[in-house]
C-alpha cells in the first residue's frame, strides 16, 4: 500500500456513536487521523460516508473463485471484509487447504478472517478426503490467523454429548474465540443444551419464530440471502425488534450474482422497505467486527480507514471502497490487479460406466428427496420408480429422476437413489461441488447420460458438466475440485452459460447446480444421498446403504 494523506466529505454514517452528521475524514497511512464536523449541521444531501461491509459467513469455495478473486468481485459493491468458513476445501484438503485459504486471503487487501471447520467431515455416514479432529482444532484456535470455531453442524454430538464435539467447544472456549452454529429448525431444550455449549450464532433460521427462540436465548441471527437459501424476506423484521443481534451474510454464493451485488443488495432493501437506516448498517458492519472481534475500522479516529462512499440512502451507489486507506473500487469497478496462484486438489477417481448406476427392481416402494426451490431443507417423499429390463430407471414424465453419489476420493460402488421436482427432461447434470464432503453428484434422465456426464468430472478432476441433447460442456474446477484460479469475471460469465446450459435441458429450478449441491448434504433435514446411501437427516441414520 502506498502511504498518502488524503480526506473525504460528505454526511458520515457514525454507527459507534448513532448518529449521522455533515463532515471531513482525514486519512494518513491507511488511518484515520481526524474527523471534523461541519459547522452547518445540515446532511439533507451529498455523499454518505460509512464503515465498509462484513459478510458476517461466508463459504468463499461457493463463490468458486480463489480468495484473491473473490475480493475482486465484491469490493465493487463496498465489501471490505469476510468472517469466512473454509470448512468446503478443509472436506477436501484437510488442514492443507485451511492454510492455503489463509495465505491465498493474504495476498489481497481485503480482510479476509477465517474460522477452523469443526466438521470434517461433517459426520461420519459419508465420505471426505480429510478428518480434521479436536487436536487439528485446537490447532488451529492458537493461530491469530484463526478467529473463530466454523459452524458447528453436528448438533446431535453437542446435545448427546460427543467426546470430540466438546472437545472442539473447549478448545474454542479456551482460547476465547467464537463458536459459530449451524442448527436448523432446533427448539426446545436440545436448543437449549446446543447454545449452553458455547454456541453464539445461527445462520439456518427459515422463519421467523425459530430466530426469536434463538435470539430470546442469547444467540444472533445472520440473516442469509445466499444463491440457494434465501431468507431475508422471511427474517429482516427481526432486526426491528433485536436490531443488536443481527447480522447479514451470504453463506454460499456464485460468481454470476457476485458480479451484480452482496451485502449492500440486503443494506439497501432493508432501507427501502423502511427499516432503521443505523440498525441497519450496523448489521452489516459494528455487529460482526465486534462479535468476531475483527480488526476492521468503524470509522473512528485512529481507525483502519476501511470505508465505503455511496451516492445516497436512495439509490445506494457505491462510488468508492476503501481497505486500509487504499481505493480499492471505484464507480462499480473493482480496482484489484488479478494474481497468481497455485492449484491444489485431490481427486483419484476413475471412470465409470452406465452400468454403476444401475437400481434392482425389487418391487417395493422408494423413498424420494422432495426438492424445495429456494431452499436447502428437502421433503421425504415415498413412490414407485419406474422399471425397464428389471432396473429401476428415471421416470421423466413423472419427474422422478435418478440421483447418484459416485465417491472422489476412493473407487467404490456408487450411492443411487431418486429425487422429485429437480424438473430435468433430458441429459443429465453432474458437479464436484457437493457439499460438504464434495464427492460428485449427477442427476439425470438416463444412466448412460449420468455416466457420460460424471466422466467429464473425473477428466477435469473437478467441475460443473451439462450432458444431452448436442451438449456436452464442462466448466473445469482444478482446484479441489471446486474452485478455479481463472480470472472472477470471466468465471462470473462461463458459469451463467453453463447455468443456463443445464436449464436448457428442462430443469426450471433458478439454478440447477446450485440445488443439486446441497442434495448430498447430511445435516440439512430432511432427506438426502451421501456416497454411503440414502439418508435420514431427522432420525440421523442410513436407511439405505450402499
């Protein structure tokens, strides 16, 4: 960063003190060395000036973009800092790819601050190319470059007392660092045991009186607008209610709507639609940096000079962004040079043939994933497949597809099963990016298609594919198999084509491959396919196994 002395005017957003007044912000080697009101009072019109924004968790792996260029695509909309859960790469790469988000993130400006995943794998009734355990966690809290314990999904193993879980919980409290939580549709007492443990945050609520229970208990809610989950509708009325214990994030999302807004997409509705202008700024800022005691300014005197000028409260341009006293964005453009950086991955499995997909007919009903757009929780459907030559097929009139887990990481037999309301009518889609253990997924009309379609995966060693009807397109992910080190713009531009791609071939969900890859994800209820079986989420258990 170049040190140099500059200054800023305009009416400035003082979220510390609640106020908002006309005035000049002085800025010398990435600080902020004085503030000065206005004589006149008056802030009816000018620029607003105010602290930059915080993803309060975020996956970067989802965005499929390396750190460096993640950072490239949301300073532009006056983001300035991520509370960031590597728990995706860690699934994959273990502790190794921990440290490679951690030194990627500090090849940019952008403040990145990571967590150490406290689920990999995420259970034990799927396969993962890496175990993080209580020693690896503990760690990892004894580094600075680790604020916090990553969302603790195995809420069964804190209510019944895992020896490993508390483990982690006590190494998280021991070095007095927040545990992040993962706890959808969780009431009651096993709530209450489950924030008792430590527990501080929840980012799963899908209504509004789950984030009221959790909030009544002392936790607070991330509100997630994310490109699977959306809750923002269903949730910000809380903030009028508990406007100190809440925060705004984005979880998962893909590089084509990064491209068009983040966090101040949320800042703005929630101003539209009426909500307290300071709340409301103060949920996308002061909250996370003091609940994860981050080092980024508020704009305070002897702050960081990590701020953001907008237009207005109205249309809420951002004109300028920021970090440490450097422009890192202006007018929508992102100012961040692309850098180099290294692939790293782990994938060794073969190709596979039609024939891996094959289901016996045995005559018996089948349990079905229901598919909720919108949503990461699916319905528990029962029915009766279609057969041909005595295999359960997919039933495309009927919209009962095959869905298959074929496992990365070693060759063995792969997972089958039927899933509802995905809407494909020809081909077959396949991804690595599978959460969380990041096996390869495929759905497809036929088993000839699903193997055709899994092969292009495999021969990329990681990536989206779109198989059928004169396509056969893939959008490779060389590192881990679920992020790219390509340039975030053009990424932004390849996966829209290969999003629309898949939709070509029927499927009228928003984003097919978004949804197909939380379908192999255990501890979002109620019914999903790991490369182990068919999985109960609600009872916690196979109910069929591989």
């Amino acid at each position: 960063m170049r040190n140099r002395t500059f200054q800023v005017s305009g009416n400035i957003v003082d979220v510390v003190n609640s106020r908002i007044f006309k005035g000049t912000i002085f800025v010398e080697n990435g600080k902020i060395v004085d503030i000065v009101p206005d004589s006149v009072p008056d802030h009816s019109s000018g620029p607003v000036i105010m602290p930059g924004f915080i993803d309060s968790h975020v996956h970067i792996e989802s965005s499929l973009l390396v750190p460096t260029e993640f950072a490239r695509l949301v300073v532009s909309h006056g983001t300035v800092a991520s509370v960031s859960d590597p728990h995706e790469i860690a699934n994959v790469l273990g502790l190794e790819g921990v440290r490679y988000m951690v030194e990627v993130g500090k090849k940019s400006p952008f403040k990145f601050y990571f967590g150490a995943p406290s689920c990999v794998p995420a259970t034990t009734f799927e396969t993962a190319g890496a175990t993080v355990n209580s020693d690896d966690i503990d760690k990892l809290l004894s580094s600075d470059d680790i604020k916090y314990l990553g969302e603790m999904m195995n809420y069964p193993g804190v209510i019944y007392d895992d020896n490993e879980v508390i483990k982690k919980l006590e190494s998280a409290r021991r070095h007095n660092k927040p545990i992040d939580g993962h706890a959808p549709l969780l009431s009651g007492n096993d709530l209450k045991k489950y924030y008792t443990a430590g527990i501080t945050t929840d980012h799963e609520c899908s209504k509004l009186d789950e984030a009221r229970e959790k909030i009544n208990l002392g936790m607070k809610i991330q509100i997630r607008e994310g490109s699977a989950a959306k809750n923002f509708n269903t949730l910000i009325e809380i903030i009028k209610e508990h406007p100190e214990n809440v925060m705004f994030c984005t979880d998962d999302a893909h590089p084509h709507e990064l491209i068009n807004g983040h966090i101040n997409i949320l800042v703005k509705k929630s101003i539209d639609l009426g909500y307290n202008i300071l709340d409301v700024i103060k949920a996308a800022t002061i909250t996370p940096k003091l609940h994860y005691n981050l080092e980024v300014g508020m704009l305070q005197k002897n702050d960081p000079a990590d701020f953001i000028i907008v237009d207005n409260f109205k249309d809420f341009n951002v004109l300028k962004t920021y970090i440490n006293g450097e422009l890192v964005a202006e007018n929508g453009k992102s100012l961040l040079p692309k850098i180099s950086v290294d692939t790293i991955n782990n994938f060794v499995a073969e190709q596979i043939t039609a024939n891996d997909f094959r289901v016996e007919d045995k005559g018996n009903d089948i349990n079905i994933i229901g598919v909720i757009e919108g949503e990461l929780l699916t319905e528990k459907l029962v029915g009766r497949a279609k057969s041909v030559d005595n295999n359960l097929v997919s039933d495309v009139e009927n919209d009962i597809l095959k869905i298959a887990v074929v496992n990365r990481y070693e060759n063995k037999k792969t997972a089958v099963g039927f899933i509802k309301n995905f809407g494909l009518k020809r081909g077959a889609l396949a991804s690595s990016v599978a959460h969380d253990s990041h096996n390869i997924v495929v759905i497809g009309c036929d088993d000839e298609s699903m193997a055709m379609a899994t092969n292009m995966i495999i021969e990329n060693k990681g990536g989206f594919a779109v198989y059928g009807n004169d396509i056969k397109t893939c959008l490779p992910l060389p590192v881990a198999g679920i992020m790219t080190n390509d340039d975030a713009f053009k990424v932004a531009s390849d996966y829209l084509k290969i999003k629309n791609l898949a939709k070509s071939l029927g499927s009228p969900l928003s984003d097919p491959f978004m949804t197909m890859g939380f379908m192999a994800l255990l501890v979002i209820p109620k019914l999903k396919l790991s490369d182990k079986g068919l999985f109960d989420c609600e009872k916690f258990e196979l109910i069929h196994k591989v």
